[in-house]
C-alpha cells in the first residue's frame, strides 16, 4: 500500500466511529488546552523577565546583605548570643563600616557602597499628600522611563518617580511632571515631621527591577538618613546592604568564586540577574505544578485512545484478515492503526492549541488593559510558533505510543482466523 493510501484509510476509519473518536479527541484536547495555556503564561513571563534582564544595565555589581540567620519568632534553633552582631528591627541583621573594609580585600572588589535605609512617610507637590516608600538608586541601574532621564552620580536632590504618582501629584502627564521640584515628608530621630524638596530627574514605568517607591539619589537618602537615625548612637554607622563593583574583566567561574567568598564571610551576594531569576524559578515552579494537570488529562486520554483502537480492532477483525489476504503486510497494517491514534492525538492537540491562543490572547489584551496596565510591554501569555508545534508533536507521540499495543495487536492477527471472525 502506498503511504497515502495508508494515511486516508486511518483517517478514514476515524469516521466509523464518530462519537467513539469525537469524545477520545476531546480528552486530548483538554489536556493540550490545559498545557498550551501554562505554558503560554511561562513564554509570557520569560519573554518579560529576559527583557528586563537585558535592560539592567549593571554587569560588574552584587547586592550583599549580611545572611539573615535569626527570625522575629523563636523556631526552635537555639543559638549563643553574638554581642557584635548588630541588628535591626525585627531582628534583621545589619552591617557597618567594618563589613565595608573587610569587603574591599575581596579579590577583584573595586567598590563597595552603602545601601542607606530611609524612611519617606509621604510625597505631596500641593496641597494633598501620599503615602510614599523610597528606596537608594542603585548606580547605573536602567529602569524602564516613562520620560526623563536615570539618575546620575552626581544628582543632588534628584528622584525618580513612579508612573502611578504623576496624576495623583497633579501633574498632567509624565513629560511634564520631569524638572519640577515635589516634598518628601519623614520623621526624624527626635520623631518630628520634616520636609524636603527633590527634583523629578525622570519618572519611572512600573517594573520587576522597580521595588514600588520612589528612586531617591544617594546624596538625598544620605541627607534623609543623617536627620533620621544621627541623634540615635545605636543607629550610626548601620546599613541594610551594600553595593559592590567588582572587576568587569571577571569571567562567570571568577564572578562564582567571588560569591563563593563573601558566602564564606557570613554575606549574602547576588547580581539583579541573580534576584530576577529567583523570580523565574517560582514561576517555573508553579507552571510545573500547572502542567502536572494537563499531563492527568492526556493519561486519562491515552486511555481512551487504547479503549478506541482496541474496539476497532475487534470490530474490524474481518476487514484486517481481508486486507491480509490481498497482500497487506503487517506494516501496512500496524501503520493504519497507528495512524489513526496519532490522527486522534493530531486533532485534539490542533484544537487544544488554538482555542488556547484565542482564550490566552483575549485575556493577555485584559490583563494589559487592567491589572498589568502599569507594567508596559508584559503581556501574561504568549504563544511562539515553535513551542505550540513542539506541544503538538508530543500530544502526536503519546498517542502514537497509546495506540501501539492496539496497532500491533491488529497486524499480528492471522488472515484466516480473522476471516473466520464473528
């Protein structure tokens, strides 16, 4: 039998069961649905992700903490007190000048900076005042601008501020919210509101790499830091991070040498890379945790596509030992079988795929219109031509397994006995 003669007749008598293959098809598409729509979610965040790991700008710096070995609440794990461990609120371990120095006689260590901690309490450029975090920019950092610019080392009282506050401070839109000058209320160390002005040098779009408040320049957290925590000794000289720059020339084992060392000193070292893909790992996590369904779905499907052809064969038992006896070989035979599994497997994964891009792409264009409207450029799923091919050829390859065992059960019958069949 030729190849095509042998790809009609499988699609062929996919049809002398309608309903029998209808319903088999529609196991195999809720599971190519439920696997093209989280995997669809896992192309849209990656593609996000990547895209801010291209735009970070920064190659050669860490974001180094002190390892956080206490906790607000007893756990169990009894430890001797450590007179010099310096420590925050909640128990967050803090570090001083003397982690600074020690540092910078890491090999390859160029700089090391301090991350200050600043308490902004509101944000007002009239007569309405908002609630307000700020955070230290972090040098070089390429946040995503709605207008302005980044802030650089030499800004004095520059801010850059959220796309979320320019309509609320009463500016008409972000363009022109850039070069006027705003207040940041805090309290200081003797619990007294204080204000002072800063200038928007840009405002920035909503981003993973943005922490929710406002960019502050370090020469502004340094004046905010001095008046909150200068009249409390206990709060001198403590700082919640550092930023390190070390040598541009490190290669990836040199850059993983370094960790392992500020490891080994009792810090915690990582590059903006390092952090967002933290966040690529949960999501790779939940997705799996997602995909664990479909992969249910197409089981139970492969079960019915084994039920399917196997009362085909028996139904066709006569037909088989007829086309034995023309000549067929047990080839031809098994590949008719086969074939019409993997013809199940086809059209269950075809209409799983785009009905998953119709559903996918109707909620991506909401979710960018709503809840992720402030996160320009993240759409939540996407569907690359090449991966939905590669779902399709695998939902193809699990059926083409399942029908196995029917496929060869058929080409082994023996033309008599099957002629003989009742």
């Amino acid at each position: 039998m030729r190849a095509m003669d042998i790809l009609q007749t499988a699609q062929t008598n996919m049809l002398h069961a309608k309903l029998r293959s209808s319903l088999t098809v529609i196991a195999v598409f809720i599971g190519a649905l439920t696997i093209s729509l989280t995997n669809g979610v896992g192309n849209g965040v990656k593609s996000y992700v990547n895209k801010q790991l291209g735009n970070v700008g920064i190659k050669d710096t860490l974001i180094v903490q002190a390892k956080q070995d206490r906790g607000a609440a007893f756990t169990g794990d009894i430890k001797e007190y450590n007179p010099d461990k310096q420590v925050g609120q909640f128990n967050i371990i803090l570090m001083s000048s003397t982690d600074s120095t020690k540092m910078k006689t890491f090999t390859g260590v160029k700089d090391v900076t301090p991350q200050l901690v600043v308490q902004v309490a509101y944000i007002t450029a009239g007569d309405k005042k908002f609630e307000m975090t700020a955070n230290q920019y972090v040098d070089g950092l390429n946040l995503e601008l709605a207008a302005g610019q980044l802030l650089g080392s030499g800004s004095k009282d520059g801010i850059l501020l959220p796309v979320a506050y320019v309509t609320p401070l009463g500016f008409a839109s972000a363009g022109e919210a850039v070069g006027k000058k705003v207040t940041l209320g805090f309290t200081n160390a003797l619990g007294k509101i204080v204000e002072t002005e800063a200038t928007v040098v840009g405002v920035q779009q909503k981003s993973l790499l943005s922490a929710g408040g406002v960019s502050i320049s370090r020469t502004l957290a340094a004046t905010i830091n001095a008046q909150q925590g200068g009249a409390q000794p206990q709060m001198k000289d403590k700082y919640l991070a550092f930023t390190v720059t070390y040598d541009p020339s490190f290669s990836t084992k040199q850059v993983t040498a370094l960790k392992k060392q500020f490891d080994a000193a009792g810090y915690k070292a990582q590059t903006i890379e390092d952090q967002l893909g933290t966040v690529n790992s949960i999501i790779n996590s939940i997705l799996i945790a997602l995909n664990l369904f479909g992969a249910i779905a197409l089981l139970a499907a492969s079960f019915g596509i084994v039920n399917t052809l196997l009362m085909a064969v028996n139904e066709r038992t006569r037909e088989i030992g007829l086309m034995k006896a023309l000549g067929a070989h047990r080839r031809n035979i098994f590949a008719i079988f086969a074939l019409e599994a993997v013809g199940i497997g086809f059209w269950g994964a075809l209409l799983g795929v785009l009905v998953s891009m119709g559903i996918g792409t109707a909620f991506s264009n909401y979710a960018s219109s709503a809840f992720l409207k402030d996160f320009v450029g993240f759409k939540l799923l996407t569907f690359p031509l090449l991966p939905s091919v590669e779902i399709m050829l695998l939902i193809m390859g699990i059926a083409f397994v399942a029908g196995a065992l029917p496929s060869l059960k058929a080409s082994r019958l023996d033309p008599i006995d099957a002629l003989r069949y009742e």
